[in-house]
C-alpha cells in the first residue's frame, strides 16, 4: 500500500540539511494520524534529566550499557525520528528483507522530502522502556553540530498517548507517569491553568488572547521560537516594529525572520506573558520554547487537556533578544555566515554570508557550543570574531546590541 504523505512543520525545516541559523526557530513533523502501536515497560513514575538548549528540550538518556543518547521531546510532531546509528541498533528485523516504501515528508513551507520508515523493537527512556515503536530514519548532524550535543532523535506527540508527560523548563527534567485511573479536578492556584485542547487535531492546540481578540495555537516544544503569530484576522500593536532577523532555512528555502515586540499582553489560560516578542508565521500560530520555558507542563492526552505551572506569581515578562546582526551555521572547525543582518551594525563591517569563522575572542570555535556562546551574547558588549581571508586571518570587533528591545 502506498504511504500517505506526511507533514512537516517549523522544527524539520531546520532538519532538512539546509543551513541553520544561530536562531533555530523549529515546528514540527505530522503523520497520518494514528494511535501509536506500542507500550510503556513501567507503571510507576519516571524523571529523565534534560537540558534546554537553544530553547529545545532534550532528554538525556543513559542505557544500562554506559551509552548515553539525547532526544529532543516535541510536542508539535506526530511523528517520531530516529538516527540511523540507533535504529540499526533497536529496528525490528523486515522478515521480508525487502526495502520499505519512503514517507514523503511536507514542510510548512510546501516542500517535500522522503524518509525512510523503521519500527524499533525497544526503545530506552532513562529507567523506562518504549516498546514497538514506529519511526522515521533521519540524519541529525547538522542538528548536532548546531547545538554541540549529539542528537539521537525526535520523540512526537503520540508516543506519550498513554502517560502523563510533564515537562519541567525551570528544573530541566522530563516526568512520565501513568494516567489517574480518576482525575480531580485540578487544584485553583494562581500559578497553575489547565486549558482543553483540541482532540480532533493530533497535536495539542490551545486558545490564547492578545488584547481582546482570541486565537488558536500550538504547543510546539520542537520550536525555539517565542510566540509565532499568524496575524491573519487579528490586528496586533507592536511598542517595537517587527524588524528583519536571522535566516530561516526550509525545505522550500531560506527566508528572512521578522521579530518585534507587542504592545499587548497575551492571556494563557490564567496566566499574563507582558508585551512577548513574537515571530510573524504565515502558519498556524505557535508558542515554542522562548515562551515555554518560563513553566512546568503537564500533558494529559486521554482527557485533553495541559496544564500549565510557574514557579513565581506575577507576569512572565520576556527579556530583549541580542544580537551582533551575524547568524551562522556551525560546524566543527568552522562557523559558515548565513546572513549579515540588515539595519545593523553589522553591515559596516566587511563580513559577508559565506565567510568562515574560525576563533570567538580568541579561542577556536569548537570551544563554543551553544550554550556558552548564547551566554556570551547575553552578557558582554563586543565580540572579536577571527575570520579566514584566504591564507590570512582577520579580527573583527563586533557590538552586541538588542535586536528586539
């Protein structure tokens, strides 16, 4: 039988092979829908340890056999996303031995590429087994050499059917836990609010308000990204202009990324995000792990509904997002310039896309990954970037300023 065609939102874009920028903004991967055919190897509660890189949440997994794999958890997919490394080491046998058909996979941009599809016999989750998993063969080097973690997959929406999934931004750890065999109703409290989503779509869509219009969104922990809005029927005020940003890569291409500042509150449940910063998206609007981070959530999938927990009272208040106008695409050795900014100070220095850097204040560029140099970015005022120029190399010292006030 043919295989229908699946579709691909905002996180595969960047998963495509294509450049990536120092902005990932990601979205998401959908499947035919289906219920997935397999089963949790535990009945009790489970906490996995996780990082939030680049506003991404991955798990870090530890077999009993000293290996350590990463996988990013993604609310926005239904399907689910396995190297090859680690499905030649969990994939069922093909008692056929004959190729399966490839699943052609949509961007939300159009385009289209073709994955291969595997079923894993087991699938380790800390002290927790998947069983019988189905899956799709896709490469995470780029991904990997990105964030400088080495990515082992994507795990969608569908594959937590059967649990409860909390996902904790504050403390950076992932729950699981089996379903209530009745559920309470949850506590009033100011920090908590549970909101229905939708169960005729396969990944979790919410209502939000901006000012006194109302739309709908998706939980897209796959995405880095803030706020991405649709503006489509709306009217939002901005207090700062969207303005050009990073490159986005697709499958269809690379676009340029347009951010501001709303001069509205935005309503989550009960919950007050003061004046976020969005990304326009001609998509359907989402709110991706710039937006996230500030809670707890939790996803009960047999009721439909989220639940979302802070820490603190008051507005989340969402800080400025720096910049030195460079975006890149990040190797090993080197750090390839996708875009020069526009409007930026940037532009008055003499580095273009494509130039190679290969030093950040004076040390080699594999001594930076994500996580230290996005702190650099947040804390310093300048940055000495070391560039190639044929057998030379050339220092530029660059502003960090505020891209979105």
């Amino acid at each position: 039988m043919k295989p229908a065609a699946a579709r691909i939102s905002r996180s595969l874009k960047l998963l495509s092979g294509l450049a990536l920028g120092l902005l990932l903004l990601a979205g998401c991967t959908t499947t035919p829908r289906h219920e997935p055919n397999n089963r949790w190897g535990a009945t009790e509660r489970i906490i996995i340890p996780a990082q939030i890189i680049s506003n991404f949440f991955v798990i870090t997994c530890s077999g009993s056999d000293g290996t350590t794999h990463h996988f990013i958890i993604d609310t926005g997919s239904t399907a689910t996303l396995i190297s090859p490394a680690l499905a030649q080491r969990y994939r069922q046998k093909n008692p056929a031995n004959e190729p399966l058909a490839k699943i052609k996979v949509r961007s939300a941009n159009g385009g289209e590429i073709a994955l291969e599809p595997v079923r894993l016999r087991r699938l380790p989750l800390g002290a927790t087994v998947l069983e019988n998993v189905p899956a799709l063969l896709f490469d995470f080097a780029d991904l990997s050499a990105h964030l400088g973690v080495v990515i082992d997959g994507l795990i969608g929406f569908p594959v937590f059917n059967d649990v409860l999934l909390t996902l904790d931004y504050p403390k950076a750890q992932l729950t699981i836990a089996p379903l209530p065999l009745i559920t309470a109703a949850p506590p009033s409290s100011p920090r908590s609010s549970t909101l229905n989503f939708s169960h005729e779509h396969p990944t979790p869509l919410i209502s939000l308000q901006m000012g006194n219009e109302s739309f709908i969104a998706q939980i897209d922990t796959g995405s880095d990204g803030s706020l991405n809005l649709n503006p489509s029927g709306l009217h939002p005020r901005f207090v700062n202009e969207p303005r050009a940003g990073t490159l986005i890569s697709s499958l269809q291409g690379d676009r340029q990324q347009l951010s501001g500042r709303l001069n509205q509150n935005v309503l989550l449940g009960d919950h007050l995000i003061e004046r976020p910063i969005i990304d326009l998206s001609e998509q359907l609007s989402s709110i991706g792990g710039e937006f996230l981070r500030h809670f707890t959530l939790t996803f009960d999938q047999h009721h439909h509904q989220v639940t979302f927990v802070r820490d603190t009272l008051g507005p989340v208040t969402m800080e400025p997002r720096r910049s030195t106008g460079l975006s890149f695409s990040r190797g090993p050795t080197t750090w390839r310039v996708l875009t020069v900014i526009p409007n930026t100070p940037a532009e008055q220095f003499s580095v273009k896309a494509g130039d190679l850097c290969i030093r950040i204040n004076g040390e080699l560029v594999k001594d930076w990954d994500f996580i230290r140099y996005a702190a650099l970015i947040k804390s310093t005022a300048k940055i000495t970037y070391t560039f190639l120029a044929g057998s030379k190399e050339i220092d530029l010292e660059l502003p960090v300023f505020e891209l979105v006030p």
